[in-house]
C-alpha cells in the first residue's frame, strides 16, 4: 500500500516537474529535479523483499547522483565528465540487475533476437558515427557509455525472450526509452541544440525509469 501511494506521488510530482519545464519555467524545475528520483528509490526501499532489490536501489540511486552533478553540467565541463562516468555506473547497475533476472536463455525466438542484436548494433554505430566529429575528449568516455547503454537494451531484450509478461514488456520498453532519453541528450549537448530538448530529456528518463522500476517488481512479485 505505502509503495503504490509513493509510486503515485512520484507520477504526479513528474507530471507537475515537466508542465513546468513546457512552459518554460526552467529555474523552478532545476530547483524541484532533486526530489524526483529519491520518490521512485523511497518507493523501492518500502517493497518488500527481493533478490535484486539492493542492485535496483543501487541503480536508481547512482542514476539521481549522476542527475544532480549534470545540473551543473553548464558551470564546469567537469561536471558533465562526472555525471557521465556516475550514469555509466547507473547503466552497468542495471545491466548486473538484468543479468542477475536471467535464469537461461531459451533457445527460442532467436530471429527476434538477432533482430534485436542488429537493431542494438545499428544504433550504436550510427550515434557513434553522428556524434565524434564533435566529441573532442570526450571521444572515448562517450563510446564506452553509449556501449553500455547498448548492453543494458540488449540485456533487456534477452529478459524480453525470458521473463513473464507484462514485466517483460515494461522493462524492455524502459530500457529502449532509456537509450533514447541518452540519446536526445547526446544529440543536444554534442551535435545540434533541440527544441525542448529538457522536456524530451526529462519525460524519457522519468517514464524509462519508471517502466524499468515496475517491470522488475512485477517480475519480483511474490504469490
């Protein structure tokens, strides 16, 4: 009971978060970002017991880290350094969670998978090629997260083939929304400025957070 009223509070809170940000009071959101994700980890914490709950606080407490030094990303380049390497812990947390889910691996639905492993595959080489150009120094740290982020999808896409429905489903889509929120902010900061680039940002990584979060309690779900 506690964990659906504060996995209520934080859809209503998100809602309120990025209404503000579409109507351009961006000070008032950048003041009110901190509390999003402690909502989602309370939310957690509460649950009862799983094998992997300690990996998802992890996770989500690496992902609200990384959110805060980003906020300051526009100060000092070392800020943006630093909350891409905390975020990179974030996706290597989930892809350890997602690992951790994994039972086996049926040897069914392999087209699906080598679809999936190719689609993984052309993502990763075509934000790759579109973004080091501009990437400066930042060539390498930039590759190994969108390399990771790419595993993280993949791991999903494994647990997809695996793991009962509807759970499955919310965490692949999590995952995916997830690579995209990454990926609009990578094309924003590195190639060419967005319109509504923060409502885009903020509304796939609030949503992929939140799929991702109820797709492995459903998965964790005690009859």
């Amino acid at each position: 009971m506690k964990s659906s009223v504060i996995f209520k509070s934080f859809i209503g809170f998100s809602i309120v978060y990025l209404l503000i940000i579409l109507f351009g009071s961006e000070e008032i959101a950048w003041f009110l970002k901190p509390f999003l994700m402690p909502l989602l980890i309370l939310a957690v914490y509460v649950n009862e017991r799983f094998i992997t709950k300690k990996i998802l606080l992890t996770a989500l407490t690496l992902s609200w880290l990384g959110g805060l030094i980003m906020m300051f990303s526009d100060k000092r380049e070392m800020y943006f350094t630093a909350g891409l390497i905390v975020f990179l812990l974030s996706h290597i947390s989930y892809i350890i969670l997602f690992s951790k889910q994994l039972k086996i691996y049926l040897k069914k639905s392999k087209i699906i998978f080598w679809v999936g492993v190719t689609a993984i595959a052309f993502y990763l080489i075509v934000m790759v090629l579109i973004l080091l150009p501009s990437l400066g120094d930042l060539k390498i740290p930039v590759f190994v997260y969108a390399l990771t982020i790419s595993i993280m999808v993949l791991f999903a896409l494994k647990g997809f083939l695996n793991w009962q429905k509807p759970a499955s489903i919310y965490i692949l889509v999590g995952a995916l929304i997830f690579a995209a929120s990454d990926s609009i902010l990578a094309l924003d900061t590195f190639y060419v400025p967005l319109q509504n680039s923060s409502f885009l940002i903020m509304a796939t990584y609030l949503i992929a957070q939140y799929l991702i979060v109820t797709g492995i309690l459903k998965l964790n779900k005690k009859n």
